[in-house]
C-alpha cells in the first residue's frame, strides 16, 4: 500500500494567511531616507555637539543693563551660572531675570527693573558696597577697585517725549525732583511747563528717575504703551540713538 503523503503535502503548501513558513526570516525593504530627514538630523547633531563645546555664547542676544559690576557683558554671559543669589540680596528688589525675548544667552541673567524702586548702589543698606557684587560666586558681578556709584554706569536713562507728560504739558517733574544725582534739568525752567532733560554725562542708570516716572498711571496714556516715559537702556543704545 503506497505511503500517505497527505500531511507531508499540506505541510509543504504556505499558509493561508499570508505569512512565512516557520523558520524563514522576514525580509523588509526600508525606503532610503530623505534628503530633507537626514539633513535635519545632521543639523541637530551638529548643534548639539556645538553647545557641548561652548559655542551657546554665539547665539543670538539683546543687550541688557545689568547689577553694577556686570557692565563687562562678555564677562558676565561667561561667568553667569543663574544661581540668583544676586536677585536675593538686593535689599530693594530691583535686580530680576532677563527673559527669553532678550535672547538665549540673555535669559535668567541678572537685569534691574525699576517699577517700583531704584538702586542705591546699597548705600543705605550696606555703606556703598554693592550687595549682589559681593555674594556673586562666579565674578560674573565683578566691580574695579575704585568703584562707586558716580562710576558704575549702569545705563543711560532716556525720554520718550512723546509719552512724557511734561511734554504733553502737564507740569510734571518727577524724574526731575528726585534725580539722586542731578543728572535731569529743566529746559524753560521759568515757564510755566519746563520740560526734563537729561544729562548723560551725569546718569548712571540707577533707575530712580524711572521708578517714579507717572506716564502709565495718570493722565492720559498713549495708546499701546507698555513702558514709562523715562526709562534705563544699555549705554551704547542711548548714546546711538537706537533702542
């Protein structure tokens, strides 16, 4: 009687289903990869082997007016590591983390806002040595020997005379009355509305003209504003003309 083959046939047809017999590796043809994917990947590697290798200090950045001893920008952007102890020993609470919208290299470094109070170079608070310089760990805040407040330009303080209100004759003179350094004259000071000017030889960008600038909160506001009239740029923006 001749053998069953039946079994040997069934086993030896593929499967119904499609797939490989046991035993056989699946083979997959992958479809090259794009220019536009693998150029993506080559530049993001790239930018991560670049950061590694410092070249973050590269990337874009806005100028910024920062605690006095961080004038040196290139110093301070080296040295910075944002361990906020300068913002936590400013006795007025003036000194405050940059944003992002001054750039990579700008963010979380030390600037000053004056929205509420100036700086005094803690003269009140600590006889003229500047807090912030003396707990800095890293000498990012780093003052030369013969420093004080008359020589620490911190900025340069700048009108927008189409905001202030002196300009738009109002008699105001607050930046003028409490200037700690004489550094705003009146034009017209016999007039009945004299106007601010400031001298920029004096200023030293301690903010305190600022901080009681009325622009934004009396009388009548310029549309869109969202700084005061007076107000602290970088020095060489003010001396440019350009902020």
């Amino acid at each position: 009687m001749p053998p069953d083959n039946t079994e040997a046939e069934q086993s030896s047809e593929p499967p119904s289903d499609g797939s490989s017999p046991a035993g056989e590796a699946e083979t997959t043809k992958k479809e090259p990869m794009s220019v536009t994917r693998r150029g993506a990947i080559i530049g993001v590697s790239s930018c991560v082997v670049l950061l590694g290798l410092g070249a973050l200090r590269y990337a874009g950045h806005t100028p910024i007016i920062h605690p006095p001893g961080g004038q040196d920008e290139t110093n301070l952007v080296t040295r910075c590591i944002r361990c906020e102890k300068c913002y936590e020993s400013c006795p007025r609470d003036v000194i405050a983390p940059a944003h992002i919208e001054y750039g990579l290299l700008g963010m979380r470094a030390p600037t000053m806002n004056y929205d509420a109070d100036y700086c005094d170079y803690c003269q009140e608070e600590n006889g003229g040595d500047p807090r912030c310089a003396a707990v800095c760990p890293t000498g990012a805040l780093t003052l030369p020997q013969d420093a004080t407040a008359q020589n620490v330009i911190i900025g340069k303080a700048s009108i927008d005379t189409h905001q202030c209100l002196a300009y738009r004759m109002t008699a105001c003179r607050q930046c003028y009355d409490n200037c700690p350094y004489d550094a705003i004259y009146l034009e017209n000071e016999d007039s009945r509305n004299p106007l601010p000017v400031v001298d920029l030889d004096k200023c030293n960008g301690c903010g305190a003209c600022e901080a009681v600038c009325l622009s934004l909160t009396t009388g009548s506001i310029v549309a869109g504003s969202t700084e005061r009239a007076i107000k602290v740029h970088v020095t060489d923006t003010v001396e440019s003309g350009v902020y």
